[in-house]
C-alpha cells in the first residue's frame, strides 16, 4: 500500500503482512491503531482495511505520536484492548502488552538510485563512509551501499534497540564504534530530527534532491555551548519527565535534582506526559533540564527560557 509519494520516493506500508501478523495473535478483540502524524491522513484507510480482513475492532490513538517510544500502553486497560499496533517506527519499549511494530519503508526507482550513488562517489571518491538514516530509508541505505563503488562503506552493526544503519533521534549509537574510522557520515533521511543528533566530531552530509551536501553543524555546537553556561549559572531549575513509557527517565531526574539540591539551587520536578511550551508557562525559571525526548529541544525557540538535553548536564554535577 503507497502511502506518500514524492518526486524522489515512495513510502510503503505492507498491509497483507500486517494483516496476517494481527490473525496469528491469540484473542484479539479489540486494538489500539498507533500512527506518526504525518501518516494520519492514510489513517482511516487503514483501519478500514484491517478491521475488514481481521474482524477486530480499532481504535485510532489521536495523541500525537513522534516515535515508537510514544506506545499507548496506558490506553490499553482503559479501553479493554489487547493488543497495540504500533505503525511506522521499529522496536523500542519493553513491555508485557502485546505490541506489533510495523515500520513503513521508502522506496527509491533505480534511475534515481542510480543518480545519487553516482554523486555520492563523486563527492567522496575514495573516502571511507557509513550510511545511516531513520528505519523508514533502510531498504534505500542497502541498495546505496551495494551500487556504491570508489568509496569504502564501513557498514554499522546492529544493537538491541537499533537495526544496521539505522540511528533514532535519541540514540546513534551504531555509530559509537565506527566514528573514528571513516571520514564521512552520509544521513540518508529527511528534516532535521535524526541528523541533529549525530556526532559532532565527523563531517555529515546530507541528501539535498539526488546529491548530496554538508550539514552544518555549527549553529547546534554553538547553541550547546549557550545552554551549557546559562544552566551552570541558573538558580531556579525546572527539570521535565514525562510519563511516557518509552522516554520516561524520572530516576536521573530525581539524582539531578539532588545534586542540584547540594549545589544550592532551587530544582523543581515538572511531570507531563506530552511535554510542551505552554504547560510551563506561569512558572518562574531560569532554565529547563529535559530528561524526556531529547530532540524536545528542537522547539526550543518556543520556550522562551533556555532548555538542556540531561546528557549536557551531568558533567556539572
Ligand atoms: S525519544 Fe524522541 S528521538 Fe527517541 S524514539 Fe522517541 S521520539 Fe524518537
């Protein structure tokens, strides 16, 4: 089933697939439809197809969904449901409920695969490189490596959480072990979600059309460096957690807020579950410590106080 079509790329969901995973569960009445934003218009379409070949009754969760971290396993007892389908994003949570993840891929017509590659090895001629991307490109960084020549691949291993290549938004870490050995990081995705949050100590390129350019990445160095000073200045703390089950790290919220205790300052554990500017505002802070999604700092043009990812912070207590 196409679900998003541009010039460049297809998204596909496999629908018989999904269909014949939902039927091999066990007493399946009732399930919870999980999709990411920007698929919710393919929404309806979707339940229509699968409560018709598999009699289930659907619910669509409505929440707004960024990844597979965003499980709606409080829903679940609510409304009696058994099992959640999680669409467009792979594994992340751990979790006694019953779950399919079904991630959607892009695919690329060979003309244009043909293209890239080629401007790919004319750009980085000889260089060592990895591919990395979302899950949803995958299909695409295969057929990239195995057409790419005049360039060495240095392939990433896969982890618990993350398949070959594949980076999230909160965690590269496929590439912890390779950064040292290859001159290039070449993102094969799309926005600025999943980049941002590559190292910052090897050039990054980016798709830009069927070529490829490099991302800067001063503006993020700069902005760290910012966040760093004023959150070692700041006397009033606001330090977020979220209940969401795959993001929720109330724990080190709690060590940080101890720790800023002994230093003098004035922490304040701040709880929601979908955070966001406006569940803030009132409050008297100097600064906000993120122990949720770390790429929440990406609006952080909309917070008005300057926010700082935990990782940022722990050096400093
Ligand atoms: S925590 Fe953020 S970056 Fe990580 S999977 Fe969830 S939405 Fe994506």
């Amino acid at each position: 089933m196409k679900l998003i079509k541009s010039d460049m790329m297809e998204l596909k969901l496999n629908i018989a697939g999904l269909i014949e995973q939902i039927k091999k569960q066990k007493k399946v009445k009732k399930a919870i439809l999980q999709v990411p934003d920007g698929l919710k218009t393919e929404a309806q379409n979707i339940i229509d197809k699968l409560s018709t070949a598999t009699k289930v009754q659907f619910y669509l969760d409505i929440e707004p969904v960024y990844g597979a971290c965003d499980l709606a396993s409080n829903f679940l007892e609510s409304i009696n449901a058994d099992l959640i389908i999680h669409l467009g994003h792979s594994k992340f949570c751990e979790t006694n409920k019953k779950v399919i993840y079904w991630p959607t891929y892009y695919d690329m017509a060979a003309e244009e695969l043909n293209i890239l590659s080629k401007n790919i090895e004319e750009k980085l001629k000889l260089k060592k490189i990895s591919l990395v991307g979302p899950i949803q490109y995958s299909k695409i960084i295969r057929e990239l490596e195995k057409q790419i020549k005049n360039v060495k691949i240095v392939k990433t291993t896969k982890t618990n959480l993350l398949n070959e290549s594949q980076i999230l938004g909160c965690d590269t870490s496929i590439l912890d072990e390779i950064t040292d050995k290859v001159d290039a990081i070449v993102y094969i995705g799309d926005g600025n979600f999943h980049i941002s949050a590559l190292p910052q100590k090897v050039q990054i390129y980016q798709l830009d059309n069927l070529d490829i350019v490099l991302y800067d990445q001063k503006d993020e160095l700069k902005s760290k460096i910012m966040s760093e000073y004023i959150f070692k200045n700041a006397k009033n703390i606001g330090i977020l957690v979220t209940s969401k089950i795959g993001q929720n790290n109330y724990t080190i919220g709690e060590k940080i807020y101890d720790n800023l205790k002994k230093q003098g300052k004035n922490p304040y554990l701040l709880i929601a579950d979908f955070i966001s500017y406006d569940k803030i505002m009132g409050l008297k802070l100097d600064c906000l410590v993120n122990t949720a999604c770390p790429r929440i700092i990406d609006d952080k043009e909309n917070y008005k106080i300057q926010i700082i990812n935990y990782k940022n912070v722990l050096k400093y207590i």
